[in-house]
C-alpha cells in the first residue's frame, strides 16, 4: 500500500471515531456504511454492527476521558479501513469524498482561529467544541 493510502486510513480512522461522539453521528454512520455496502456488500451488515458498537465505547471513553480506548478504537478502525483499502483501492477517492462531507473543518477543509484579549480583571473563556467552566 502506498504511504497516501495508507495515511488516509489512518486519517479516516480517527476522524471516524471522533464523529461518532458528535452530533454528526447519523451522517457518519450512514456515508460508512453506504460506502462499505458499495465496496464489500456481503461485511456491510456486520460494519454496521461493530459502528454502533464502536460508537457505544467511545462515548463511554469520552465520559470518562479515557484516552487510551479512544486511541485503541482509532487503531482498530484504521485497520479496518486500511483493510478496505488494499482490497478496493479504488474506492480511495470516494473515502476522501466522505471525509470531506464529514468533516469540512478537517486537515483540507477551512482553517479556524479565535483571537481574544482581555483586560484588568476580565476572562476570556474559547472552545471550539464544548466548554465546561466551574470557576464561578
């Protein structure tokens, strides 16, 4: 496999993953599963399962900021579509389409940066997805 492929499954991976814990699940789950029915028909229903499985345990490592299952659940679905990959190579450019339609703020999508300051005794609190302060 060459270093592009094999780099966009490592790529996929994880932003797979990282959706699953968003609210662009549904969108996720079924551009996946789309994308396996057209490339191996016959795993598709068994891809199906192991994402809501998958979904499950991120979530649960997400709550529990459990950051080496999130890491072995990346690892796994990289596998998964690396696997994918070397059978259908062609299938490659309709992985990145996918990405793309996923995940638009991605390593080729729009940069987006948050510039603040403050003064005195103001604070200026940035998040890029949720943000949790207990300071009061």
């Amino acid at each position: 496999m060459d270093p592009e492929t094999a780099l966009l499954a490592q790529s996929a991976g994880v932003t797979l993953v990282t959706l699953m814990t968003t609210d662009a699940w549904n969108r996720t789950r079924e551009g996946v599963t789309r994308l396996w029915r057209r490339a191996q028909p016959d795993r598709a229903e068994t891809v199906v399962a192991e994402l809501a499985a998958t979904r499950e345990d991120a979530l649960a490592a997400g709550a529990a900021d459990d950051r080496e299952t999130l890491a072995e659940l990346h690892a796994e679905w990289q596998g998964r579509l690396r696997r994918l990959l070397a059978a259908r190579p062609d299938i490659a450019a309709e992985l990145r389409e996918l990405l793309e339609e996923l995940d638009p703020g991605g390593p080729t999508g729009p940069a987006i940066s948050q510039h603040a300051s403050a003064s005195g005794h103001a604070r200026v609190y940035q998040a890029g997805r949720d943000q949790h302060n207990a300071q009061r």
